[in-house]
C-alpha cells in the first residue's frame, strides 16, 4: 500500500502527516464506515495485525535457521571425526585409504595404472580431435 505525505489546509500549524489514503486503506483492508476517512481504531489494529504476522514469520524463520545449525554442526562433528582419525593413521605411519579402499604398495599400483590409462585415452581423444581438424580444413 503506497505511503503519502500531505498538509491539511485547515491545519494552522500546516504540519506534514504521512500515510496511506483513505481510499487506498479501504481497499485494501474494508474498514472503517466510507473510503473518505481512516478511523485511528482501523490504523491501530492493522498495524497491530502486520506486527503479529511479522513476529510469526520471524518465529518461522529462526525456527529454519536453528534447524539448519544443529543439521550443521552435526555435519561438522562427522567430518571432524573422520579427520581425526586420519590423521591419527598418519602420525601412527599407517599408509592413507585410497577411494577403492585399498592401503600400500598394491593401492598405488593400482592408482597408478588408473592414470596412465586416463593419460592414453586424453592422448587419443586429442588424436582424433587434431585429425578431424585436419580433414576438416583440408
């Protein structure tokens, strides 16, 4: 609902008053006997409605972010845990898990023989690129 300012011309003082239009409160609202004036009881108790609303959307959203934080913290916990343990592994000279889940000489033969094959399918994939190209410009 837009918001005005005005000076009522009856008013000596000629002092600013800020608010919505009589009409524009009666629309959006009903209230009151016409759409010529505002009754202060009508201001009051919609103001009084959009604090409440907002107290309850504000309840919601710590609600939310409370959740959240606890979800998170327990997140961090885990991983904290599992960092730990890690490096207690390392400091106790015990060779890291790979992802397959294998330790040591035979884990990194395998690790190993995963890259080389990734480093021939990049060079082929390249290959077939740079021909294309060729025949392509040719």
């Amino acid at each position: 609902m837009p918001l005005s300012t005005w000076r009522f011309r009856a008013e000596a003082s000629r002092a600013r008053h800020m608010g919505p239009m009589a009409q524009d409160f009666y629309a959006a609202f009903g209230l009151g006997d016409d759409d010529k004036h505002i009754s202060t009881i009508d201001a009051d108790g919609v103001a009084l409605a959009a604090i409440q609303g907002l107290n309850q959307k504000m309840a919601d959203e710590n609600q939310a972010l409370r959740a959240h934080a606890a979800s998170s913290q327990a997140e961090t916990a885990v991983l904290k845990a599992r960092l730990e343990r890690v490096e207690a592994m390392l400091a106790a000279g015990a060779p890291p898990r790979t992802a397959g889940g294998t330790t040591g000489e035979r884990g990194k033969r395998r690790s190993d023989v995963g890259f080389v094959l990734l480093g021939f399918g990049v060079l082929a994939v390249g290959g077939i690129v740079v021909m294309a190209r060729r025949r392509g410009s040719a």
